[in-house]
C-alpha cells in the first residue's frame, strides 16, 4: 500500500487533537485536579518518606487512620499470591519499614535494609519499593536469605523485573513476585477510596496519593479526553501513527542540543583534570547523564566514583528535575563516604545530590513538553540554560572536589595496603 499521507493530514490532526487538550486542560484548572500536595512537597518519588510510609501507615491495622485491618485485607485481595496464604492474623499484624539486616556483605549475601515487612507470628511478607532508585547487588538475594520463607514482593512503577546482580539465582514468580504501581496499587488504592465514603480527611488524602500514583504511572490524562483523542486518531491512522513514530526523535533533537552542549561546556573548563565518560545512554533513556572523574585516580579507580548531572531524559529523580551529585556505583565507597562526609545526604547510590533549580521560572524537568517547547521556540533561551546549568555545576564541583579526591585518595591507600 503506498504512503500518500499529506502534510496537511498531520497538521489538521495536531490541532484537532490540540484543542481538545486545550478544552481539558481548562477543566483542570477549574477543577483544581492537578493541584497536588506532595508534587508541591518535592516528594513525589521519595521512595521511603512517601511511598513506603504511606502504603506502610495504611497497611497497619493499628494506623491512624483508625479503619483497622481492612486495608491490609484489600491489599491481600489485590495481590494474587498472598491470596494463598491462611489463617493470617490481619487484626495483630505487625508492619516494620527500614528493617535492619546488618552490614552488607556481598560474598555472603546478607545484610541491608529491607523497606517494608508485614508479619503475623507465623507468615511474613516483604517488600522490597522501588520508584527509580537502581537495584543493589545481591539485593533480593540478601532479604531471601534473611527471610528464607517470606514472601518477597518487588514492587516498582510499571512492572520491570529486578536485575540479575539483584535477583540472583531466584525465579520470578517462586521466590518473588512482581507488583506495580500502576494496576496493584493504584486499584488497591481505589478500593481503599471507596472505604473512606464518610472520612472525609483520610478520604481526600487517600484521593491525593492515588493521583500522584496515576501521574507517575502515566494515567492522569481524563478518561473523556482520551476517548475524544482516540476517536480522532481512528479516522486517520496513518497520520497518527507517522507522528507517534517521530515524537520521541523530535524531542531527542531538544534533549541531544542541551546534554552535548553542556558536555562541550563542561571539557573546555575541566578536560585537564577530568575525563568523561561516554554517553552509553540515548538521551530519551531513564537516568541518561553527564558522568565524569579525576584522571588522577582513573587507572586504579575501576568502580565509577564520580561527579554526574542526571537525568536528561525527565526520568530518573524526585520529581524528574536535573540534579549533580557524586556517584557511587553500586555504593563501592559507601563506608568511607560515612566516615568521612556523614552529612553528605545519602540516595541510593548518589551523595550529596542537588537540583539544578529553577530557570526563568521552570523547573529544569525535561519530561515536561511545555518547558521543551519553550527552549525549542527560543533557540538563544536554550543557550542560556545551558550556560546557567554549566555554571551550577561549576558551584558545585568547586565546593565537593575535595570531597571525591579525599574519598578516591582512601581507596587508592587501602588498594596499595593490600596489594
């Protein structure tokens, strides 16, 4: 079949499409739909403080939502394989978060934290909440271990398996189960919702974290509204599938002109002194960066320590915003990092880490379209945050340089003892 889609096609399906986006979007400022009070917190992805402390609190049949265990028994319902489990004791069931295993210890696969644990005195199930924080070595392996008997749930935001540095030799489905934010949870939340009818406070609240799941999921977008998108598309299919095929290119072209503007920046100051690593990631990946280190150190330093901006993509971060911060892969440096800098804020493998902050009014978020589309329209406003990103990370590895040379130093001396 030939292609004879015209240009105009496409063009009259975008604005078709774009005002019916329009027409939404209106309801939703009159609404107040997207007025959300952890997005204002900055603590839309904080896996331990919102995520694991919300679902944890809700879970306790001893919570101050005073609803006793009929959330923790709608969580049973919504999880396939904790149906199986009998006689649990819902109403004296324990729920402990940041549960201590010990040190870590790779070789042996013990130790760590465990995110959340709910038992009863004969069964006990773990979860192990993961919004965008990297998998841990031997991670699953550790808990299990910990826990031979325990069912152990990997709960993340779309369903991604765990890593195999994390899982280990454990099979999916027998010693762990996946579940995800986007049906589980969310349809957990949406029963726990109708449950609360006459709570008004805990109703709205619970209201508030079920919109902040559906955002993180990719499901904010009004039902209504997307039926009347779908219907559009329908009628003309080709074009809307040749621009879904360049959607994700044409962003890229934005993303691709700010991370290799902002690398070029970034050798010309610190080339001498640092090497950059190449950018393995496309630009749209989750978590795509500027990574680079002291060459004095590069020879012996095979585990990455170094400086990093993430995530160019809009994904990856609390709230999706650019950050700095010194990485440490895998928490190679984890110990020496607490000895010498404790006050150095620790998240997952990042120390130290900031966001980049606010430009002309914007959060630096390059998932959000409106803020592309804005340095897209404005080629010299592009390169005026790229500057303005440069001279951030500028502050930044001028205050922390010795902070990654002393650590690296550490381990070079240790690295000579024992060898």
């Amino acid at each position: 079949m030939e292609n004879n889609i015209q240009l105009s096609d496409i063009r009259n399906l975008l604005k078709n499409v774009s005002v019916i986006s329009k027409k939404y979007d209106d309801i939703a400022k009159i609404t107040g739909e997207k007025f959300n009070i952890f997005s204002i917190m900055s603590m839309e992805t904080n896996e331990r403080y919102t995520h694991s402390a919300i679902i944890g609190e809700l879970l306790n049949p001893k919570g101050s939502h005073g609803q006793g265990s009929i959330f923790l028994k709608l969580f049973f319902d919504e999880i396939e394989c904790l149906k199986s489990i009998n006689e649990f004791n819902f109403e004296n069931a324990r729920i402990t978060s940041e549960k201590y295993l010990g040190v870590v210890d790779i070789e042996r696969k013990t130790g760590g934290f465990i995110d959340l644990i709910i038992e009863d005195n004969k069964h006990t199930i773990i979860i192990e909440n993961k919004i965008y924080a990297p998998d841990q070595a031997a991670q699953l392996e550790r808990y299990k271990n910990h826990y031979k008997s325990a069912v152990l749930l990997y709960l993340n935001l779309l369903g991604d398996e765990p890593s195999d540095d994390s899982k280990g030799t454990l099979k999916i489905n027998e010693d762990f189960h996946l579940v995800t934010y986007k049906n589980h949870i969310k349809n957990w939340l949406e029963k726990c919702h109708k449950e609360t009818a006459d709570q008004p406070v805990l109703r709205e609240s619970i209201k508030q974290y079920l919109h902040l799941i559906k955002k993180l999921t990719n499901q904010t977008v009004n039902n209504d509204m997307s039926k009347e998108i779908k219907n559009i598309l329908l009628k003309d299919l080709k074009s809307a599938k040749e621009i879904a095929d360049n959607f994700l290119e044409a962003k890229a072209i934005v993303l691709n002109t700010i991370r290799n503007g902002l690398k070029n920046k970034l050798i010309e100051v610190y080339s001498e002194r640092y090497y950059f690593f190449e950018n393995n990631h496309k630009v749209g990946d989750k978590n795509s960066h500027i990574w680079f280190s002291l060459k004095e150190f590069r020879e012996n330093d095979k585990q990455i320590t170094c400086f990093g901006l993430e995530p160019f993509s809009g994904c990856g971060n609390s709230q999706n915003e650019l950050f700095i911060g010194i990485l440490d892969f895998e928490n190679t440096h984890q110990a020496l990092f607490k000895e010498y800098f404790p006050e150095l804020k620790i998240n997952g493998w990042w120390r130290g880490i900031e966001t980049i902050g606010e430009f002309k009014s914007y959060p630096i978020n390059f998932s959000d379209i409106d803020f592309l589309q804005f340095l897209y329209d404005n080629p010299s406003i592009l390169q005026e945050l790229i500057q303005f990103i440069a001279d951030k990370t500028n502050e930044y590895v001028q205050r922390q340089e010795k902070s990654l040379t002393l650590i690296l130093s550490q381990k070079k001396k240790i690295e000579n003892i024992i060898s």
